[in-house]
C-alpha cells in the first residue's frame, strides 16, 4: 500500500521523547524549568560544557525499547517515533559525525538501533525524530545564544557538518523508516529545507516526512502541538500530543491526562481524518513512568473492544453541532457512523444527532450488537433533521460506550 494511504488510516501511534534531560527531570540545580522538562538546557541557558557532564553518567539501565514496542503494539498504535537527536543536541545513537552520542556515556549501547530492531521484530512501522534547526550544542546550530555569538554564526556549516550527515547516517543504518519527523523548522533557509527533504526521498523514496520541515515540503500537515483541528481537514495529518504537559520527563508535571481524555481525543482527531501521536518520556533511568503506562493500559483494553471505530476509519462530513454526549467516527467501507456516548445521559437514556440528512438502516451498540431503537425525523418548521436514538439505561461502557449506526445511502449532513 502507498506510505500516506497507511499513515491516514494508521490512526495511532507512539512517540519517544528520551535523551539526557530525562536525568533532569525539569529540575536543574534546584531550579524548575519553567515549561517544558525537554528545553531546560535553553530555558535556565545551562552552559554546554555543564549540561555535557549529563552524558558522563548517562546510564538507563532500565530501559527496554522492546517492552515498550510490544506494549506500544498492545495498546492499539501503529507506529513508533522515537527521538534520535532532540534540540539539545545530544545523539542517542551511534553518530561518526558527532561524539556526543550514547557510545560516549556509560550506557554505550545505540538506543536508536536497539528500537529499530524492535520494531522490525514486532513488524511495527518506525519513525525517527530529527531537530534540524535547533541544535544547541553546535556552535553553528540555532537556539544557543548563552554560549554561542549569535552574529559569528553560520548555520550551513552546521547543516552540512552536523545535521545532513546525522540525516543520512539514520536513513542508512536503521532500515526502513516510516517516516522523518523534523521540528521547529522557524527561518530555516528554504534551500536547506529542500535539500534536507530531496536527501531523505533520495535515501529512502518511501519514507514520510512531517510538515515540520517547512515550506509545505512535508508529505503530511503536522498540526501544532496538543492541538485538534476544529472541523474536518482535507489531507494527512497528525497531531503530536503529551500526557502531561511536558514531552520529556518532568518530576514536576503530574497533571496526567485520564483515559477518557485520550479516547476523546483519539475520536476528535480521528474524525477530522488525523493521527494522534501520543507521548511518553522515560526517565533517566530508562523506566516509563507508570502513571502513563496506566492510562496507555486503559486506552489499549477500550481500543481493543472498540477498535472498528477508530482504524481504518474515514472522515465524515462536519456536522453543524457540537454533541454534548461525544463525538463520531465514521467507516466508509461499512458505511457506519460511530456515535461515541463520552458523556453518558443521568436520566432519560437517549442521545440525539442533529442534521444528518442520510437514511439510516440499523443501530446497534458496537460491543455486543444489541439493536437500538431509533427514530429519524425532520422537523418542517426548523428544517433540521434529527436521529434519536434509545439508549441502554445502565451506562455500558464508563468511558465510552459506542453505537454503530448503519447508513442505508451516501452520508450527508445539513448545513445551518
Ligand atoms: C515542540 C518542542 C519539542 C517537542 C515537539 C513535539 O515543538 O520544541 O520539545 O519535541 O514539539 O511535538
């Protein structure tokens, strides 16, 4: 199948963010980071020669990339992203580039093979993230302006020193990549940009790059950070999301995200026709913290039951109202509406959708196939359509029960 016919049905996937400000822990010297634990070397402008120490006793022990890909695979994603090179410039992996890699810390080993090889067992698509523009350790790189003369500078020696070779050493040793992931492109000359991208298609045709290259030279839009689009986008896309607020890990964020939130999330994006890339950031010590892996767990046992109307979904046209129970997905190929109830009616058990124009021929409760009795009406004096539809009394599913509504002609909605 064609990379970007996958990736707009592969719905779900993981993404790693792991690398020497784990050791931190958004905390440096008694100081918090004031946002998020991965910046912290720019936020509190921790001098290189300091923050290079981290690599001195770098040692996850505990980390375990082929746990995580086999429990990425039992909670339901399709991919894996993992970070190769974040802004701090640190290399998780065997760079003859750069010496400051993981070969030079106590652990040794190359974390970014060391997942690939999970992924090629388990036959999970894997992508790298790469920090093109940033790079705060090279002198050249953008973002470090505590140590580094900003007008001395001259970014294409970093490009073609540090960040295109790094480029092609992991689109030759680490097999297939199912995609790039760059970021924070900001100014970034569009020639480099178009370079960068005209190396990886040259490396690896097939391998997907992120918007976040710039210039529209990405083969998918990548939506800002925890951010869903409010109606239905035409075209791939992906939204990158945290558990918490912080992509690497932080002891100081404990506000995690519930499992409901998630789903909820999932659903939204799904049904727009995007992807949720979801976090984790081990830390130092390699572990993922539990707090995330119990919401993973939760997701992964509701995605299991509930599958059918996440993956292999299609995007639906908008409906005009916002549904306070929940959300829909839909299902081309069945020709289905998910109606997913995440907030479950106290009384009078029954949920309606509004304006969809569009026959319907059955529902059911996705889990167990009970039928439901619904009603199709339009209403003269509004001009509004409106599905009701009768549901069990006794809340099925505490998280999100979903109703699969079978369409008996080609979905439409009203407009208002
Ligand atoms: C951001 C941040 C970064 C994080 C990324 C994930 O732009 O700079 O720390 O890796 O988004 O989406």
């Amino acid at each position: 199948m064609d990379r970007l016919q996958w990736f707009k049905r592969a719905g779900y996937g993981l993404f790693v963010h792991f690398g020497l400000y784990a050791m931190l822990g958004g905390v440096y010297k008694g100081t918090p980071s004031p946002r998020n634990a991965e910046w912290i070397m720019r936020h509190l402008r921790i001098p290189v020669a300091e923050y290079k120490k981290l690599a001195e006793t770098f040692d996850p022990a505990l980390l375990d990339p082929d746990d995580i890909v086999r429990r990425a695979k039992a909670w339901g994603m399709q991919y894996v992203v993992v970070t190769a090179k974040h802004h701090d410039g640190f290399a998780l992996y065997d760079s003859r580039v750069s010496d400051y890699n993981v070969m030079h810390t106590p652990y040794g080993k190359d974390i970014i093979k060391a997942f690939a090889d999970a992924c090629a067992r388990e036959g999970m698509p894997f992508g790298i993230y790469y920090s093109q523009m940033q790079d705060w350790e090279h002198p050249d790189g953008n973002g470090n302006t505590w140590d580094f003369d900003p007008t001395e500078q001259d970014f294409s020696r970093y490009f073609y020193g540090k960040c295109l070779p790094q480029v092609k050493e992991l689109l030759t040793g680490y097999g297939d990549l199912c995609l790039l992931w760059f970021d924070t492109p900001y100014d970034m000359p569009k020639p480099l940009c178009e370079e960068l991208a005209a190396t990886v298609k040259a490396l690896q045709p097939d391998c997907l790059i992120n918007g976040r290259i710039g210039y529209g030279l990405g083969d998918y839009r990548q939506m800002a950070d925890n951010s869903i689009p409010r109606n239905v986008y035409d075209g791939a896309f992906e939204v990158p999301m945290t558990l918490n607020r912080s992509w690497g890990y932080s002891t100081l964020d404990t506000g995690w995200a519930t499992p409901g939130d998630v789903i909820r999330n999932l659903v939204q994006i799904r049904g727009r026709g995007g992807n949720l890339l979801l976090n984790i950031g081990p830390d130092g010590c390699g572990n993922v913290p539990k707090a995330s892996t119990d919401v993973l767990d939760a997701v992964g046992a509701w995605l299991e039951k509930n599958g059918e109307s996440i993956f292999d979904t299609d995007p639906f046209p908008d409906f005009p109202y916002i549904n306070r129970w929940g959300d829909v997905t839909y299902r081309k190929e069945s020709n289905t509406l998910y109606l997913h109830i995440l907030k479950y009616p106290a009384i009078h058990p029954r949920i309606s959708l509004l304006a969809l124009a569009s026959k319907v021929k059955e529902v059911r409760l996705l889990q167990g196939g009970t039928p439901l009795a619904f009603a199709q009406a339009y209403d003269l004096a509004r001009e509004e359509h409106r599905l009701s539809v009768t549901v069990p009394q006794e809340e099925p599913d505490a998280v999100d029960t979903v109703v699969a509504v079978a369409l008996a002609d080609a979905p439409r909605v009203q407009e208002l």
